[in-house]
C-alpha cells in the first residue's frame, strides 16, 4: 500500500523445524556466511522428499526477498530447483517462489511474494522446501540463507490487521461457496445478509441465476457473450498456449518478368509495418555474394526487383550475413558489415562499411571483438558503450563480443535484448539485458544452467523478434553447436520468451530430417535450415520467412527460395464463445433427454450442432457419441436418479457454472480452494 513505509533490513531468525537437516555451524542463531568452508552448511540426510528448513523470525515481518551463499565453487548439492513458503504459522504457509540457483560461485536473491491485491501481508515462518540438486543423486545443501523486508511495527501491525481481516473473508468466502454449491439456500443467504461479503463479481451471481437457478440457456448464452465481447476473456486467452500456422506464399507468374528473389542463404531482411511492404537485400546463393534490393508488397502479394546490382548505382557491394534495419518514420534503410571466407581476412578487406541511402562512411579495422557501439543518426557520430570482455570469467556487468547473435531493442522498456551466438570456437547460450539510458546490464540466464528442453539450445544463425506491445520475444532456431554435422544438427523449432513471466515456452518443434517427410510437406511447413531470414510484423503479428541452406552436405551448394508466413494462434475470442456455447447446450441435450427423446434428436440436430467443428476429428467424435445417448435402454440407476432429478439437474448445472467460470479473470470469481479440503485428520 502506498501509505505504509518502512526501510528494507536484514531480519534474524531462528531454526524452528526441519526435516532431516542438520545443521554443522550455527552461532548465536544466526547463520554465517562463509563460502570458503565445506562444513559451513546445512545439509539433509538424503534427497528424497519431504526435505525442507523452517526459519522462525523473531517476529512477524514483510519477507521482500530470500538471499542464498554458496560455496567457493561449484557443488553438487547446491539446489538446482526450490520452493519457498511462508505464513504466520508453521502449518499454514502460501508458496511465495519456486526458482533454482546457478551452479557457480555467486550469491543469489530472488523477490518474494509479499502483496495480495496491492497490500502487503507478513509472515511469521519461512519454509525452504528443495527439490533437485545439481548432482541428480546427491543430498541437498544451503549453505546461507538471508531474509530482507520490512520489520517495523508500526508498518508491520496494519499489515497484519489488513491480512487477519482478509483471511477471515476469504474463510466466509469459501463456505458461502460450499453452502451454494450443495443448495443450502437459506444457510448461503444468511451468512450473505449478515456479514455483507459478497462471493463474486455480480455479474457471476447473475450468471449463477440465470443457469443453475432457472436454467434459462439462451439467458445464459446472452450473458457470456456480452463477457467476451466487452474483452473479460483476453486475460484467459492471453495464458493459453501459441499453435503455429505456416502458410507458404506463392506469388503469381507473370511470364518474361522475374517476378520473385531466386535461392539464397545469408540476405538480409526488414519491413515497413506501415505500408507492409518487406525489403530483401543481398545474401550467398551458393556460388557468389549477391547484391540485389527487392521489395515485397503483402496485400498484393508482389515482388518487385527496385536494383539488379546495389554497387552499380553507388550503394554497398555483393555480400552476405551483413545486418539491416529500417527506420519508418524517415523510410531509410541502414545497411552494415559482411561475412568474409577466412582466405579473405586480410586487413585491406576488412571494411566495415555502413550506409544509409546514399551515404557511406569506411574505416579499415584489424579483425576481432570490438564491443557495443551506438550509432547517432542525426550527427552521424558512433559511440563506444561497452569493450569487449576477453576473459571467460564474464561478471554481471562484462559483456563478451560475439557474432551470430540475436540482439532486439525494447522501445517501451528502453532494453536491449542479447541472446546466444558464437565467440571464436565457442557457443554462447547466455541471455542479458542492455539499458541504454542507464548503461546497466541484467543478466537473464548465464547459460550456465543445464535447462534441456526449457530454453532454445545453444546455436548460430537462430532469428529473433519482438513484440513490444505483447511483451515477447521469438526466436526461430538456426544452426546447433555442430556446424560440421549440418545434416544431423539443423532442426525447426521456435520460441517464444515471456518476458514479464521470465519464461520460455516451445510452440513448434519438427524433428524430422527425412528428405521423404519434406518432400510430403513441403506446401504445408519450411523445411529445416540455417542462414534464413525472418521479420515481424507487430502490428499484424505475422512473421515472414525467406530462404536459407537447407545444411545438405550431398548438396552443398544447394540454397532454398521458398517464402512464408507465420502466425502464433491463440484461441480468438469467437472460438471460446463457441466452446462456451458448445458447453451450455450439450448440457441442455442431456437434461432434454432425460425427459423428450424426439426433442433432444431435434436439438442436437440445430442448435448443438450449430457450435460443432466437424472439420475437427475431436469435436465431431464428440457429437457423434452424443446421439449415441439417446439410443441408449433406461437402466434401474436411471430410475433411481429421477427420483432426485432436481438435485442432479443442480449438481449438474453447478458443474457447468464452474466450467465457465474458469474463463474469468480471477478477480471476479469465487475462491479456488473448497471448504471440505482444509478439514485434516
């Protein structure tokens, strides 16, 4: 809240419980950190789980943030994955993190849950629950732990009143939910009346009574239809997962004119998102470096050649694997550096020219690493912003030069985004943060985590993207470690980087290197390669990919010409109204059913169908077994459930609200939790 003050401290503690934890230095209740000695842990007796540490404040506190030391050096036991809890006692806790730390050398905090709906809450306990070591078969060891927040009374005290009174709302809360949910009407509308606390967002409540009171569908469906259109659902169909839809793009022919870019690997690509216009320039079709600029206008779906040779009419010469960008507002195009063949890197070759529209300035520089430059448009001046960090002990704010990497500036957050590349013989799977206002380095991930399948692998040639306005970054995987194994190692897969969740999420994944599979689905998916190109436009949310080496060592000259579009579909938000309309009247079927065969066929026929995708083998097996049920011979336990219809009809509508309920946001809804769980024995 922003009426409570308070200065960030350390908070002593003491060890309340633990499980199977011992401790081998511990003085004066307090935990000193020593990363030079072995024996200054605590260590459990094994690793199988229940494994945690208790702490005990001295008294109640806002925990902001949980501090680990380490060992001077790597150590199996340091926890690869943990949980952290907390609460004003031992038996009731909230989980405030789950996180891992990096095997090295270096202290790490992590940011504690510490504010429900904006207030702060204290916690009274700490409890550390690891869950994998770094050496897979070996014990856990924390070797310091320490606590920061807020311990001042008189910040602490109106948290905890906040907090006690929260607690007991949601306990009336989660009984009203109990008491409507098993049609205890009266006890549900006393406790209502009398404590004033109401269960959810009246807009539920009339959801509530219009389904499972009445059980007036087509109020019902009105209902949740105006939800999604007035946008209640996006926060759902935010979280739900990316399914690519590759469409291959196929200008039309138009004889004696070249009418598309031929087959390249190494061009450079960028869009004009205002007048979706695409802009390819250069790139090595497997004999030579080329030099054309061509043009491709999206709502035409034409090429146009604007220069067969750049060099001719004074701009930059044939080359590849160079960069380029474009400025919108004053519809220039920057164009930067080339690849040369290690036989060609002698100092008079190296240039490291840059042009922008007519422009060029050259300087003749000695090959290597040469750190982060700004360029300033206006004065056309560069400024050095960082050296190259030549050692391979990089700390937080070093930066180590590369090549083949994927750098992607934030306009909103001001950040410059580093991911991956190369550095002489070696690949480089870190992941950091540039400010270019405050010259401070963030580093995401070191790469020295042995993630597996959780992040892109380490490569070359992967392409990047980002979408300011979503908050993501995609990356579309390139060549791996292996360059020589081109054939085993080239793979398709793309990412996508969540990056106010720190999270990534693999949304496409092919594995096949078959020539006989590509062949097959060569018009409905790109075959794997490297030395692509790959823009976005952010504005539409479509991405487009050009060209590239298909790696093919029987043909290694061999370079691809093929043209696609790329879209990362989430549920629209008429696809989740069908879903809630396919959920409301597949149960009004079953409740007709039971009562008007002939009516239920009819229904099913009309209104059921009207919300079945019968393209999707799914849905239609669905609707197929649901005419099945009105074939079906009355059995004795029918006989029986008719004899309390109407408590099934309302356990079966209650079943339906829930269902639809998940759609909300979740501050509108009725608790997660049930009444019934907190009973323990």
């Amino acid at each position: 809240m922003a009426s409570i003050k308070g200065r960030s401290r350390k908070m002593k503690y003491t060890v309340h419980k633990c499980s199977s934890f011992s401790s081998s230095y511990l003085p004066e209740n307090i935990m000193v950190d020593k990363p030079s000695d072995q024996s200054s842990r605590w260590s459990s007796d094994s690793n199988n789980p229940p494994q945690f540490l208790t702490l005990k404040l001295e008294h109640a506190a806002i925990v902001q943030t949980i501090g680990f030391g380490k060992y001077e050096k790597t150590h199996v036991c340091n926890l690869k994955k943990f949980k952290v809890f907390g609460g004003l006692n031992d038996e009731n806790m909230v989980e405030l993190v789950e996180s891992g730390l990096k095997n090295d050398h270096q202290p790490e905090t992590f940011y504690l849950k510490h504010t429900i709906d904006g207030n702060m809450f204290p916690c009274r306990y700490i409890k550390i629950v690891p869950i994998q070591s770094w050496g897979p078969s070996f014990n856990f060891s924390i070797w310091y732990v320490e606590l920061n927040g807020i311990d001042e009374w008189d910040v602490v005290h109106p948290c905890m009143n906040w907090y006690n009174t929260y607690r007991e709302k949601e306990a009336i809360r989660l009984c009203l939910k109990h008491f409507r949910q098993h049609n205890y009407t009266e006890a549900f509308e006393s406790l209502q009346k009398r404590t004033k606390i109401h269960l959810e967002d009246p807009l539920l409540t009339e959801l509530h009574k219009l389904l499972v009171m009445k059980g007036d569908f087509g109020a019902c469906e009105a209902l949740v239809e105006k939800a999604v259109f007035d946008g209640l659902f996006n926060h759902y169909i935010s979280q739900q997962d990316y399914k690519p839809k590759w469409t291959p793009i196929i200008p039309p022919i138009k004889e004696g004119t070249e009418n598309r870019p031929g087959m390249r690997g190494g061009h450079q690509m960028c869009i004009d998102v205002n007048t979706e216009t695409i802009y390819l320039f250069g790139g090595w079709d497997g004999m030579q470096d080329l030099a054309d600029l061509w043009s491709y206008h999206v709502p035409t779906g034409e090429w146009s050649c604007l220069f067969k040779d750049t060099e001719a009419e004074g701009g930059p010469s044939a080359r590849s694997c160079h960069k380029m960008c474009l400025d919108p507002e004053r519809r220039q195009i920057f164009t930067f550096g080339r690849y040369l063949d290690s036989a060609m890197r002698a100092p008079e070759n190296l240039k490291s020219d840059f042009y922008v529209n007519t422009s060029d300035e050259r300087t003749t520089t000695e090959p290597g690493f040469s750190g982060l430059y700004s360029y300033h448009v206006p004065t056309n001046t560069w400024k050095k912003l960082r050296d190259d960090c030549t050692t391979t002990n990089v700390g937080p704010q070093e930066i180590r030069s590369r090549i083949g990497h994927s750098m992607l500036f934030h306009t909103q957050s001001r950040l410059l985004f580093v991911f991956a590349g190369q550095r002489a013989k070696e690949y480089l799977n870190d992941f950091f943060t540039y400010n270019v206002d405050t010259d401070e380095i963030q580093v995401i991930s070191d790469g020295t985590k042995k993630e597996g399948a959780q992040v892109p692998a380490a490569g070359f040639t992967q392409r990047a993207t980002i979408d300011p306005e979503l908050n993501e970054i995609h990356v579309l995987s390139g060549l791996s470690k292996d360059k020589e194994r081109r054939e085993d190692n080239v793979r398709n897969s793309f990412w996508v980087y969540d990056i106010g969740n720190n999270k990534w999420s693999c949304v496409y994944k092919n594995e096949h290197v078959g020539p006989q599979y590509w062949t097959k689905m060569q018009h409905v998916e790109p075959c794997p390669r490297f030395a692509h190109q790959l823009v976005y436009d952010h504005i539409r949310k479509v991405h487009y990919l050009f060209g590239g080496n298909p790696g093919k060592a029987s043909l290694p000259k061999m370079r691809l010409d093929d043209f696609w579009s790329l879209q990362l579909c989430r549920p629209s938000r008429e696809q989740l109204l069908r879903r809630c309309k396919r959920l409301i009247r597949k149960h009004q079927f079953q409740e007709i059913v039971s009562s008007d065969s002939i009516r239920a066929l009819q229904y099913l026929q009309t209104e059921l169908a009207a919300t079945i995708d019968h393209s999707d083998p799914e849905e239609a097996k669905e609707f197929q077994l649901l005419a099945s049920t009105l074939f079906r011979v009355p059995t004795e336990e029918d006989d029986a459930l008719n004899d309390s219809e109407m408590d099934e009809k309302y356990k079966g509508r209650t079943q339906l609200f829930d269902a639809l309920v998940t759609f909300f946001p979740e501050h509108m809804t009725q608790p997660k939790g049930n009444l019934v769980d907190l009973i323990t024995f």
